[in-house]
C-alpha cells in the first residue's frame, strides 16, 4: 500500500463516510427503539428506565460525531496524514478537545454539553460496563428527545458543511488533491 492509497481512505471524505454511516444506524436504532430496561435498587427503591439500545445509540453517535469531527482535522490538517501515517493529534476520543482544534466547523461554541455527553461514553460506560476504577465508573447518561434533537441537529450540520468543502477540493500531503460531488436523491 503507497502513500496515496492510504489517503484514498484517510482523507476527509473517508473520515465523512464512516461519521455519516454511523450516524445513519444510531438513527436507525432511536426510530425502532422497542424495549426497556427498568432497574430498580432495592437499597433506596429508586427506579432507572432506559431503552435498552440507549448504550448502542452513544456509542455509535459519538464515533459518528468523533469521525465528523476529524473529517474537519484532517481537512484543515492535511499534513496531519503526510508520509502514509496518522498524527498522533487525530488519536483521541477527547471530542471537545479535539472540535476545539478546528476552525472551519460549525457551530463551534454552541454544543458543547451535547458533545460532552457523548464523549463521556466514550471512555466509560458506553463502550464497558465500568470505568478502570470506580472513579471513572460514571453513570450511564439517558438519551432523551432533547439532547437527540441536539445531537441530530449538529450532526447534520457538520456533514453539510464537510460536503461543501469537499466540493470545493481538498489538498492532501503528498501531493495528493481531490475534490466530491454530492448528488442527494429523494
């Protein structure tokens, strides 16, 4: 494998298909959510209910919204790619850290506690069943209407913006360039 077809799957556009993917089966999952979990704890009879795709549904949207993001990265960052080798600044799951590197995405002061709550499952309770100690060992974050509307709203927002920049051409290490057209069908 060369340099260039390492960017033919890093580029920005590689990074926009695998974030909208990802955001197409979260979406999928929060249409046909069907069942319940309702956990209740006998020390304080306190009840929890969540659907049970809750876990599935961050976890997919904050890969989607993490993939997203370093679509932006990489398109500002292009030499972030040079040489047939990742950055070490595009391996994180510190989604405000890492949005907060970027000047061409949108809403960039808007949504913070919307990406902050997907990042939080990330690390923890999203993608195992506890943190490495129980400090880290935070409670599952429920997805509600609102923040799903937050999150459906940024998402969409930052795939229009992508695919107007890549419309306009992308300039990648190398020597690489490349430009997208988007064609949507109803």
């Amino acid at each position: 494998m060369n340099y260039e077809s390492f960017l033919d799957k890093a580029n920005p556009h590689g990074w926009l298909l695998v974030a909208e993917n990802l955001f197409e089966q979260a979406c999928e999952l929060h249409r046909t959510k069907s069942a319940m979990i309702i956990h209740t704890d006998f020390r304080d009879g306190k009840r929890i209910e969540r659907f049970t795709a809750n876990r599935s549904m961050f976890l997919l949207g904050g890969f989607s919204l993490e993939n997203a993001i370093k679509a932006f990265l990489v398109y500002e960052n292009p030499g972030w790619l040079s040489n047939g080798q990742m950055s070490k600044r595009l391996r994180s799951h510190k989604l405000l850290e890492l949005k907060n590197q970027s000047t061409k995405i949108p809403y960039p002061n808007k949504y913070d506690k919307t990406i902050s709550a997907f990042e939080d499952g990330l690390e923890t309770w999203a993608r195992y069943p506890c943190g490495l100690n129980f400090q880290d060992s935070g409670s599952e974050t429920l997805l509600n209407e609102q923040l799903w509307i937050r999150y459906e709203n940024l998402m969409k927002a930052y795939i229009k913006r992508m695919e107007a920049l890549l419309s306009v051409g992308w300039n990648g290490p190398n020597g690489y360039c490349c430009s997208f057209e988007f064609k949507k069908y109803a």
